[in-house]
C-alpha cells in the first residue's frame, strides 16, 4: 500500500485517469495540478494549483509521457490554465523526492539536479516502451488505412529502427500481408531483421531504398528523411513518423512537395488511453512501492 505518501500529478491526457485510480485504490494522496476540468472524483485526491500544493511533503512528482517543454511548460487535456513547474517547487521537496515523467529535457535534468531530486524516464524502461509499441503498432494500422487508398495487404512499407517500437510495427504489418523492409545500422538488427523473414537494409542506403515505397514508417529520433531522400520517394507515398519530437522528418520539405507526412510520438495515448494509463498505471504503481520501502 502507498498509505501516507504523497504524489503530485501534473497535467497529462485521458491516461492519467488510470493512474490516478491505480494510485486511489492503494492508498497514496494525491494532488492533482491541471485537473480543473475533470469530474470524476477520486478518493484521496484533490485538485490544486501549483502554488497550493505543501511541496514539503512531496514524495514523488509525476509528469505527463511528454515531459516538460523547454520552456518550461506542462500540457494537460483538463484545463486551460499553463501550467509551469518551477525551480523553486523542486527545491522545497525532501531529498528523497523522485520526479517520474516520460522523457525529459535538459530544463527539467537541470532543475531536478539542482533540486536533489531522482528522475525516472519511463519511457527509457524496456517494461513500458514493449507494452506501449502494442497501441502504438495498432494506432499506425489505423492512420495507414484512414490516409491511403490501398490495402495494406501487398503494400510495400518500410519501417525505419528496429527498437522496442519499430520491432512491434514491422511484425503486425508482416502479418497483415505487407511487403516489409526495416532500416537498421548495426550488424546484429540487421541479422534480426532477416530472421524474422523481414527483407533488411542499411540505413546510409535509406535514400534509394524509400524510392518505391507505399508508406514510410519512422522511428528513429533523427533526422533521418531528409530533403534529398523526400525528393526521391514517391508521390502518393505516406509518412508516419513515430519518433519522438521533434520527429525525423523534413515536414517543412514534404508540406512543400505535397508528400503526406504525420508526426504522432503519443499514439497510445490517442487511439488507447485506457490501455496505456493501465500500462503506465501498473509500472508507476510498482515503482512508488519500491520507492515506499524502508
């Protein structure tokens, strides 16, 4: 049980409701910044402004998949208000204050640092980035059928990384009967690729291999789709970029060469929040606990 410990959740989507319900049933109080809008009630939580909160007692911060901005700024679904986590509210927690979030940028390493404060970057975990790749291989299947107008069934798709996201994409593609390529650098992603009867190749060859493709689907955190590989690709190709922002794609060059191209790095939270807050929910839950030991 978390009895007597103290979390703070700032901002967030529909995905948060799972985790403040899996943090409700075990006990912990919760304060909840960014949630003005919200009208299910949860027992043991409450909301509050940022100011409001009795930092002092803050076992543990927890911030949306997303972050921090930098500058300096939280999102949330449940309220209009900007929300911004300040260097001053970390310097009041106790030493052991852990701050949970997504990923973080070097505002919120920086703060933290200077506060004391542990930081956990959950989408770092092997747990969550392999149960996550399922909404999210699910959620490209639906951005593929509702911007093409062919099957994926044939179609010829390359998928670029071969990561905990981009190994989950490749297979369910695979099994919906597309034509798959996977992109990779090293030697050992590459030998995976062709045992899982996919057909491999080096990303420094991504310009001519992208050349006949239906839907390119990225996953690397680079600018790998530059303009020169763009330029050559063609034209009723899709792009999906599931990278993290801000993405590796030269939007401004495919909006110019009317090539459809999305950047969506939160696609379990959009196509299944209930799944992901579980996701998320279950891993956090386990975390404080650990945390909560003597």
């Amino acid at each position: 049980m978390l009895t007597g410990i103290h979390v703070v959740m700032i901002g967030g989507d529909a995905r948060q409701l799972e985790i403040i319900r899996k943090l409700s049933t075990l006990d912990a109080k919760i304060s909840l910044v960014g949630f003005t809008q919200l009208d299910d009630g949860f027992i043991g939580a409450s909301k509050q402004d940022l100011d409001e909160v009795m930092w002092e007692s803050v076992d543990a911060i927890l911030l949306p998949i997303g972050g921090m901005s930098t500058e300096g700024t939280i999102n949330s679904v449940f309220s209009n208000k900007t929300l911004a986590l300040e260097a001053n509210h970390l310097k009041a927690t106790p030493d052991h204050c852990t701050i949970y979030t997504g990923i973080a940028n070097d505002r919120l390493k920086r703060m933290a640092e200077q506060a004391n404060c542990d930081t956990v970057l959950l989408m770092e975990r092997d747990d969550v980035a392999i149960y996550n790749s399922i909404p999210t291989a699910e959620g490209a299947v639906m951005l593929a059928i509702q911007h093409t107008d062919i099957t994926i069934h044939q179609a010829k798709i390359a998928v670029l990384g071969l990561g905990r996201v981009g190994m989950t994409v490749a297979r369910t593609f695979q099994a919906l009967g597309a034509k798959v390529k996977v992109g990779a650098r090293d030697s050992h992603l590459l030998a995976r690729i062709t045992e899982m009867g996919l057909t491999p190749f080096h990303t420094d060859d991504t310009k001519k291999e992208l050349t006949d493709v239906d839907l390119c689907i990225n996953t690397i955190p680079a600018k790998v789709l530059t303009s020169s590989v763009l330029a050559e690709m063609q034209q009723h190709a899709f792009i999906l970029d599931l990278a993290s922002k801000p993405g590796g794609v030269d939007f401004a060059y495919s909006e110019k060469r009317g090539l459809k191209a999305m950047l969506v790095p939160g696609l379990p939270g959009m196509v299944a929040p209930k799944t992901a807050g579980k996701i998320l929910a279950n891993v956090l839950a386990d975390l404080l606990l650990e945390q909560a030991q003597p």
